[in-house]
C-alpha cells in the first residue's frame, strides 16, 4: 500500500469512527505547524491500526476508552466517548469499562472519566 492509499484508507475509517465534523475541523484547522502531524495520524494511527482486521472497532474503541483513561487523557477521552457510538459501544458498556478502569488505573481517573462520561451523554440527550 503506498503512503497515499494509506492515507485515504485511514481518512475513511477517520470519518467513520469520530464522525465528518469532527475529521473536517481537524483538518480544517491544519496549519504549518500541525499539517504534518495531522497526515501522521490520518496514516498511522487510522490507516495502519485502525484499518487492521485482527479486532473489531467494537474493541478497539473499548481499549481506547481504557488507555485514555490510564493516560489521564480527557480531551481524547471525550473524543472516543463520544465516538463509541459509532463502533456499537453501549453505555452500559461504557460504565463497565470504567468501573474496570477504578480498579486498574486508580479511583481518581475513573472518577473524572465518569463526570466527563455523564457531561458528554447528557449533552447528547440534549441535542
């Protein structure tokens, strides 16, 4: 596969998981600065891991949520709750991978990841 099949490989499963507006302000905002970094992951992280077929994206939005989680990463965090959705990722299921989470990466960011879990489906029930 050459770099720019890859590329469009990774903007498709992009645009599937985190939705177009999301992936259109990404790279909207792209600048002389991040434009290089945007393609990276567009390439890489969507591309090469996200386009394997060695697990569903079912699981691999669930091991993301966990990983953001252990990393202390909320704004990623936010990112993939929200896109779980799209993976078929449950709400019950997203509760039991932060119970999950209380355990193995501590109380403190099971507690913050669940508040923002709550502040992001409560502004989806909204809309």
């Amino acid at each position: 596969m050459t770099e720019d099949e890859r590329y469009e490989a990774g903007l498709k499963v992009r645009r599937e998981v985190l939705g177009n507006a999301h992936v259109d302000r990404s790279l909207a905002n792209r600048n002389e600065l991040t434009s290089e970094f945007q393609n990276m992951i567009t390439r890489h992280a969507w591309g090469d891991i996200w386009t394997r077929p060695g697990l569903p994206r079912h699981t691999r939005s669930i091991a993301t949520i966990a990983m953001m989680v252990a990393l202390n990463r909320s704004e990623e965090l936010g990112l993939h709750l929200r896109a779980a959705k799209n993976n078929g990722v449950t709400r019950d299921e997203i509760k039991e991978i932060l119970m999950q989470t209380a355990i193995y990466c501590g109380v403190p960011a099971a507690n913050s990841a669940f508040h923002l879990a709550q502040t992001i489906f409560a502004e989806e029930d909204a809309q």
